[in-house]
C-alpha cells in the first residue's frame, strides 16, 4: 500500500486524479496540494464528488512534506521545475502531468516553452510514460513524465505504422481537436460557453508544444520523414479527436496494418481497435484509445480518439502507476472487478 | 446470486442497465432481449462497451423463457401489458420501468396513455418504486413500477415539503428540462443535433403523461393544493433539472425546511441537499438526485438534479432490485467499494 | 438623420447595436465608445463584422462629447449614473441598456442593486421602454429605460393576461432560462465550455434584479396576487425561454384567451402568436418574441422565447429609437425592404 | 427582373433559397416545390420565418411548370437527372445545389455515386459555379452545377496556392468538420443530438463523394502532387472547418503567399483573408469563406470556414446567379444597402 501526494490537484485534471485515487485498491492515503485552492475542502471545489470520495481540506503547496510514497504533479507548465528535483533526491517517485520533462532536449523548452531548464539532467533520465507501450521501460528511474494529451493520442495512432513502414512514408500530417477542458479550468474569454458554442478554430498553428514532444516519440520509432501538425478547439468540454493522414510510396494492404496493430496491442487493455471511426464519445470518460484505420491506395487515415483528461492526462499518469509498482496495469481504472482482464478486447471491433 | 433478464436491453437505459448489471457482485448472470437488435452482439450495439463488459448476443424476445429471477423490461409504453402478468404468475420478479404499471386508476390509462388497461389487478398490487423514500414498502408483491425520470425529480424534491406543510401551500408549479435521451434513440426531426442545438422548447404542455404520475405520489403525501407542471427539451444528451414553486399562505422558516429535508433523507444515500442551486453536471452519470432550496417571504423554490437514464431509469431500477433483495442499497451503483456508506452525506454540501 | 453614439459598445450587446446603426436608414454615423477596447479597431473587436459594417477606431469613453443626437448606453449596472444625468441636460436623447433607470423607486436600488440612485429625480421622468406596447407612450422625456432580457420575455408574455384577468389569478410563478452571454462577455469560470456544456444550473434565486423590475410592470397592469420567479443558465450562447405558470380561480376559454392576446399585439410586428409552444432557435438572431398559450382547467401556462441581445437589449433599444423619432417601427431590424408591414402576422401561426 | 422555382425547398438549404429570395432585389417572384411537404405552408414547415418571408403553398414537384425564368434544384442526389435536361431544353436556367452535375466524368458517378449518368452531355457543358473564382466563365451555358460544401471550402483555400506552387507540392492532406446540418433534415440515429453533443467522428473515409469533386477542381488549377481528404461531423449545427497541410519541396515566404492570396481575391467580396486562424462563427449565416495561413519551414497550412448551408449551398447559389445575370454579386446576400461593396475588404484583417 502507498501514499500519495497530488500537487495542484483542483483543475480538472486533478479532480480525475483524485477520483481514481480514492478508488485504487493499493493507495491507502492520498492528500491534495494546492494554492488558490487552499483551505477549501474537495467537496467545496468538486462538488459533484460528494458522497462519492471521502471529504479533506486542501493543504497549502507551501506545506508540502516528504510523507508521501509517490507524488503527481499537475501544475501549470514551468512549475514541477520546483518540486521534481527535491522529490528525486529525497527517493520519493513523481510523476509529472505537465510538459516539463518530456523533451529530451533542454534547447527545445527555450524555443518551445520559453524558459531555461533548470534541472537538464532529469531530463535524458526520466520515464516517458507512454503507458500503453510496451516498450516502456519503468526501471531506471523515478521520474515518470507523463505525455501530452495530444501526443498521447497522435503517438499511440502512428507508432505501430512507423516501426513497420517508415521507409514508406512520403509525408505524415496530423489534424487533432481537443475539448476546452484541455486549456484549463481559469476562465479565459475565447473559451466562454457564449464563444464556443457552435464554433471550432485552429489555434497554435505550427507552434504547439506538443509539436516536439510528439515528433520526438515519432523519430525514436523510426520516422524519417516530413511531420505536420495542426491544433483545434472542439465545441465540448472533454476529448481529442486526431486524424493523421500518411501519404506512401507504395500501396500497402489494409490487411496487413491491421494485422500489425493488432499484434502490437494484443496486451494493452486500453487500446480498442476499431472497424470503422471512433466517436469521441466512445472514449470519453473512460482510459480508452480507440483506433480506426482507413487504407485506399497510397493513402492511409488513421483517428484516434481519447479522453484527454483521463487517457491524455490523470489515467494514465494512474497507468504509470501501477506499471511501475507491477501492480495490475487497469488497478482503479476500470470500475469493475476485472473481469475482463484476462480476454481483453483481442479482435478488432 | 440472481440471474437477470433485460427485455429491451438496446435502448439508452437498456444500456445503462447492462453496465450496471456487469458490475453488480450479486447478479451472476444477465442476457439482454430485444426485437430489431436480436443477433447482433452488445459491442455492435454498444461499441463504447466494448472491454468494459462481457460480449454476448442480443437474444429475440420471442425466445424469452423464465429461466431469470429477475426481468427488467425497458419498452415503449404499452408493451410491458404483454410480459408482465406471465412473468409474475411465474413467480418471477419484474422491474418495469415503462409506466404501464405506475397509475393505481385503470381510467387513467385511458385518459393518458390513450389505451385500456388489459391488467388492472396488478396496478393495486404493485410495488411504486420511489427508492429514496424510507416508506416504500417491498413486501407484498414481486412487481416493482419504477418510477418515471420526471416524477422522479420532482417528486423526491416536493415530498417532504408537502408531509409538513400541506396546508400552508396554496399552489406547486413545477418547470422541468430534459435532455433529450428522454426522448429515445429511435431517430426523429426535432430530436436532431441540428434542431437542438441552441435551442430549448416546451412540449406536452397540460398533457404529459408524468403530470398523472407526479400528482398521484403528491397527493399520496397529503397534497391538496393545484398543481402544475410543464415539461421542456435541454439541448444537452442526459439530465433533468426541475424549479418547483410553492407559493405558502404564511412564511416558513428556511431553516426549520433545512431541517425536515435533512432529516427526512438522512439514510437515503443518494439523494444530496445542497445550500446552492447544483449544476445538472454534478449528477449526471450518477444515481445521485441534488436538491437546492431557497425561501424568502411566502415563496419556496425547490430545484432538483438527477440523470434521467440513471436515477431517472436504470439506476434507480438497480437500487429498488438492492431494496427488494435487501442489498446494500447502493451495491452496483458506486464504482468503488462502499467506503462512504457508513458515513454516506448527511450534512449539507 | 441622425448621429448616434454607442457608449460600451465592445461587449456583445454593444456589438449588435453596431450590426444595427450600421443598417439603419435614418442613422448617417455611429461611434464606439470604450474604455479596455478604445484604440483598437472594430474589426479586432468583432473580426465576423469584416466587410459587413465599416471600420472605424473605438474612441475612449473620456473623450466622449455632445456631438450625437442619440446615445445608446451599454454598460455595467451603476455605470450610466455617470453619464444620463450630463446627456439629458444637454438635450440630448439617452438610451440606457443597463439597469440603472428602469426601476421607479429609488430604495429598489439599495435592497436589489446595493448602491445607492445618484439622480432618483430621473426614475420618475425616465420612459420604461417595453417597445412593443401600444401603451408605452414616448413623449415627456428624452431617457429611455430599456427593459431587462428577462423583464421583455416575461411582461410580454404576461401582460395580455393580467390586464384582463387580474382578478381571476390565485398565483402566478415564471421559471426562466436564459443562454450564456446573458452573463456578458468577462470570462468566468462558471461561464466557460468546459462547465457549462451539458449543463443547466438555477442562480439568484429569490434574488434576481430583474424580479423587482417584472413585479413593477405586472403590478402596473393589475395584479394583485404572489409572483414567484427563478431564472437559470441554459447551455445555448444566446435566448430566452420563459415559462409562467399561472393558477386561476375558475376556468377561463383558451379561444377567449388567444383572442385577447391576438387583439392586444395586433399592431406589434415583432411579437407572433403561436399555436404551439415555440422553439428558442424560432426567435434567435431576430427581435421577435414568440408566445405559446396552453389552458386546461384552472391552469394556464405560457411560454416566451426571446434573443437575449437582440429583443432583450439592442433590438428593443432600436425600436425604441424608431418609436421615440416616429420613424417605422421596424427600421433597420428587419433585413429586407419592408415589405411585410403592411399585412404584419395578423394570424396565429 | 426574374421568376425562380425552387425545387426542393423544403430542406435546410431549401430555407435559406427561401429566405434569399424574398430579399432578393432583382426577383419578384418565387414559388417553393416539394414532395411531402405539398400542400404545407413555408410557415408550417418553417415556422421561425413567421413575418420576414411572406406565406406561401408549397407546391407538389409533379406541377412543376416552365412558368419561371430560373430553377433552383436542391433536392437528393440521383433526382436532378429528372429535371435538369427538360429545363435546358425549355430554355431556361438551373442552378443544381445537388451533385449530379458537378463531375466531369460520367464514370466517375459509377464509382462515387453508384448509378449510371443519364445525361453525361451536361456533364461537359455545365458551369462549375465557384462563384468567388474570377475564372469561373457564366456564358455558353445555361446549367450551373453549384459546388458542394467541402469543395467550396477547400478549394478556395488551395486554389491561389496550387496555381503559384503546384510543383512545389509533395503532399497535400485535408481535414474537413462539418455541421450536422450537412447531412439533412431527415432523421437518422448518428445525427441525434443525444448522440452527437459532446461527440465527433470522421466518416467516409476514403470514400466521400466530394473527393473526386475537389480533385477535380485542384487537378484543374495544377495540382500533380497526392490529395488525401477526411470528413468528419462537428458537434454544432452548421458550418464547415477545414485544415490542409501542405508538404513542400523547399521553403516559402510567408509573405509571398499572403501577397498571393491577397491579389488573387481582391476582387472577392465573400473571401477574407485572416491573419490568424478564424474561428467557424465569424461565417456561419453569411455567404463569407474565411481562410487562415500559416507557413514554417516547409510546412505550410491553410484553414478555410465557411457556413455549409450558405457559402457550401444556397448563398453561393444565389452568388452564381448573380453573376450569370450580371447583377451585384453581393445582391441579396448582405442584409444591408451594399455600403460596403466599393471598398471590399482588400487588407488582411
């Protein structure tokens, strides 16, 4: 049994965090850092969770200790730069929901987030916790990052397509729309209900953080090729929905892709390969990345749908978790008694 | 353990039935029943279900045996006339949660369902399923009327008030929203995305078939004061929010209401007072219903929150089988393991 | 023609007043006024005006001067007390959108606007301009008091009613919806997409600043009996919909009702009579008001649906204007020449 | 002055024919055609138009006459056939907002469309109508096949760009959302908005019949490169947002292309060029098409939004005939007295 620390556990995606931890079998304990937030209750910030979690104030940041076993930290970006180093050296496991640690390249946080990295060194040493891979290796290390939303949904898309045919590959372009949740829960004007509603818009436009972070994953799998991607705001609160389109030198047959993802996700509970396009919805509130595959020719479209709250975010930081404690990789995650661990979803439906 | 049949298993509360009845540790089996959907499986029907619960093949009714203990029936209004009476000469118990059998006078049916009742002895008989309440008695009979989503949140919200001050009031009215999976899933023009978003309408004005039902349980409380009540399309999926104003011969004591309510659901784990207006997102995928009171002078307005295809429909069908069965009355309802029933919410949040 | 001038026109009431005076026949020039906004351009302000009004700076408010002959105020309740009083004794014609004149006693202030009337002499004097009343009368001063979004919805739904039948009302309660922008343009959390989509939420209940305005126009009309009203967030961008529930004494003919509201809006061209309830998205972007009437027994219930900018602000400002100068009453709101003045919507439809 | 048919008036592009009409200075006549809705009145079957349009009888398709100069057909695919070679033949003018005209190539209506042309000698004769293109020749024809929705927005953002650089091009790869409202008013289950609120999904992958349509068109302007294209439905009513990525062989200036664009539409009163993303509501209920350009490195996208039922459907069709005629392109479509159309908007706003 462990202990937890959630640093900056008030936004939305800490309120997932909370939820699945008040609900995982192998956490006996968990408390709640925050700073605006501070001196309230859960019940006061969240109070759809009432009855549902037990109710505890929220603790000042400034009172943070070392009692904790394992500590994620969900804070605006630039600001786990003050509490990953302490933690590491004091033996203590984090897991960062943020952005950052999860460029390898201290450069790229000064033209892409536009600050000097403080602690570099963690950088080549931490986890990139793509939790569905398994390759990902939880040895080595206490400092899990965490990935992106998007990159979480493009990377898990396009990484069995790369490994297998990245000398096919002519171009890669990625089109992905995310829920409003994803920009956060302080209020800004262009994500008001009265601006949102019956709209959609392109933002960030060849200048996303995630750009990097996902083109690094994409290159560690092989990709040699032309990468593009573009940023969207949907008219709902939670979700990513990302369309990739690979143009090939060759046609290749749909068969065999499937056959290839299929092989690749045989044991990853949360990958559902589908026949046709997801719906957003399918995934929403849930750790699921569904995946549908369309080949005609030299075209090949792949979507890819998530939660980006719980899959892009507190899910799979919980994922993490349990891979790197060998705990039973759906622990707290499906609400139920695993029945269905053992079959999986193993054919494509 | 009890095995289940779910006759209409394919519709939105069909679907949240076959969740519950997943997770639910006394039910050790449950088939679905259904007419156009007969032969295909859950996951066609259901995708997103798909690693959540156990692939099986939707059954024809016609092929329905009385090898259950247990049947919900989840069909248009109407259709229950013809399974309920063969069910319960069985020996079986029935959960309909049509309203076929929800009206004590045949003469209703008549007037508001626009048919004839072809089992009358059975509306006498039956158990009216409103779970919260401490005084629903199941003994006595194996059919069990489930509530409808409407009298639901209204009448969980006015009960108590109308046991203490029936004759302080001189008129209810009561405004409702749905949304609009009320409605059904079987396709219709105004029920389109199209038409919806943006929009909210009125329907059914003086004519709903809930206004019978809700002022049937009213009166059974000591109503004796007019009644109105309107009905409305939310443009959102799930969730109902209803205003219900009481205007009073003299005033009352906000705290002393406070009181009454507080008392009077201090074991009903779901159902939470709350010392604001809740948001309809607080209890929607919950069996939770939210109530918000606010006096001044001689008005009382009373808003009340719950899902319509849970509390409204499946949940509370589950928690009326917990009570039936003498269950834990929450068992399969929260996802995790009971760890707030002894304590549940007793004060207001 | 006339020179108007738009004092807080960069908030979304303030831009449908621009669309407005931009087509407007007997307006030869408008300016903007702001205070965050002055300097920018309209174009950055409202990009979707490109191309459809003429570009022009946003002048600072301080820099405002007697030059227009009409000024349409449109600013934060409390903020006009700045201005009316200097822009009626320099002769000029004042147009208020916000609050501040509408209620006639100056101790409604304190208890419902908790401040206290600067100039109470103009509370008397000013014109409550409910635009399509025959009964507004437009001469005796040069301050027009424009009606609230949910005052317009309710009073025209109302009115017909109470003038006739006063005597036969026991309780009258309105429930209202309004869409988002109700709440302006400022962001705040409980305003943004990720919270308000799915959603629907009761505020200020029992204490609205709206209440005391409707109560003011009912109880000038004649009623005599308790008015119950409670208004909410509906997840739309932009609307009204009202529902009044009102009980009576004995049973009144639904023919007789309609052909009083019939007779009673016969010369309004903006408000339709329907013979079912109408849709929100029926009156959205227009400065229609649109009623439904149900009656059965002793209940009658009414529905109203309105735009909330359009009809509830700068529509109604505008025909205001049309009204007080003499000019045709539809000028510059309908988007087409006219030619349905003459017949108007004589009939319910 | 001219007379129009409008076949097929019915539907959600139907009622904004409708609506073009009645403003529409240069025609003093329109009669509506459908099939079930003959014998309806426009304000039965659009009830919010109720005072802005006159009433009128819907009349049954089968009385169709020669009586009126034009014809507007926005009726299913595959029935244009019926009519369109008896119109021409009568002398009259069509403008088909369905697809049976549009491609050059009766085979390509096997593979697409899945029926067998039966009059390809239009098919070569016919006027495609991008009405924003200079191009676009009216005379030697009088049958214009009016562009679908998705060709229209993704041809004018990739048109300016192909003519410049076609070889240039290594990919090209688009991601279009549309509004529900693309897919009719007839009532289908994916279409609810129990379904579709807070959900999206690509479709016809690989497969949508606009493909070979925007082809085409590219194909036309030089493009020799691979076009991949993906459709998905936006959780919003109308509208449609789409996204190209552009692969190139070596850098451009950004500028440049601007300048490009900027020249090549100067003379387009409906196209503005933006100098961020736009967002889909600054053109839904206009005839605008608003593009977005951002170019780094080698990678170059472009944004285009446009209302699917205007600028995608009726707008534009008013726009060709407008300029078949050689009235003000801009007649009828700005609801104002065309003060802007000397100056247009020639800068990037």
């Amino acid at each position: 049994m462990i202990s937890v620390g959630i640093i900056g556990g008030s936004g939305y995606t800490g309120k997932k965090l909370v939820q699945f931890c008040e609900s995982h079998k192998k956490i006996n304990e968990y408390k709640v850092y925050g700073f605006s937030t501070a001196g309230s209750s859960v019940y006061e910030i969240f109070p759809d969770l009432a009855g549902i979690i037990k109710n505890q104030s929220i603790i000042n940041i400034e009172q943070l200790s070392f009692e904790h076993d394992v500590y994620f930290i969900a804070l605006p970006h630039g600001e786990s730069l003050n509490y990953v180093p302490g933690l590491i050296s004091a033996g203590k496991t984090a897991i960062d929901l943020g952005g950052d640690y999860r460029l390898n390249n201290p450069d790229d946080y000064i033209e892409w987030y536009k600050y000097n990295h403080t602690s570099p060194e963690f950088l080549k040493e931490k986890i990139y916790g793509l939790a569905d891979l398994a390759e990902t290796n939880y040895s080595g290390s206490s400092l899990i990052a965490n990935p992106g939303c998007y990159p979480t949904a493009v990377s898990l898309s396009l990484i069995p397509f790369i490994k297998n045919f990245s000398d096919e590959i002519i171009t890669i372009s990625t089109s992905a729309y995310s829920g409003t949740s994803g920009a956060g829960k302080s209020p800004k004007q262009h994500l008001l209900m009265s601006e949102m509603n019956g709209n959609a818009a392109a933002y960030n436009l060849n200048s996303h953080r995630h750009y990097p972070e996902i083109l690094q994953t994409l290159n560690k799998f092989g990709l040699n090729s032309p990468f593009s991607f573009a940023t969207h705001l949907l008219p709902v609160s939670v979700g990513i929905y990302s369309t990739s389109f690979i143009h090939l030198k060759s046609e290749i047959n749909q068969e065999e892709i499937f056959s290839i993802y299929k092989q690749y996700y045989e044991n990853s509970p949360f990958v559902r390969l589908r026949n046709q396009p997801p719906n957003l919805t399918w995934v929403t509130n849930t750790n699921f990345c569904d995946l549908g595959i369309s080949v005609k020719g030299k075209s090949v479209i792949i979507v890819s749908a998530i939660d980006n709250l719980i899959k892009g975010a507190s899910g799979q930081a919980i994922q993490n978790l349990n891979r790197f404690y060998g705990y039973d990789e759906t622990e707290g995650l499906l609400d139920k008694n695993s029945i269905l661990i053992p079959e999986r979803v193993s054919s494509i439906v």
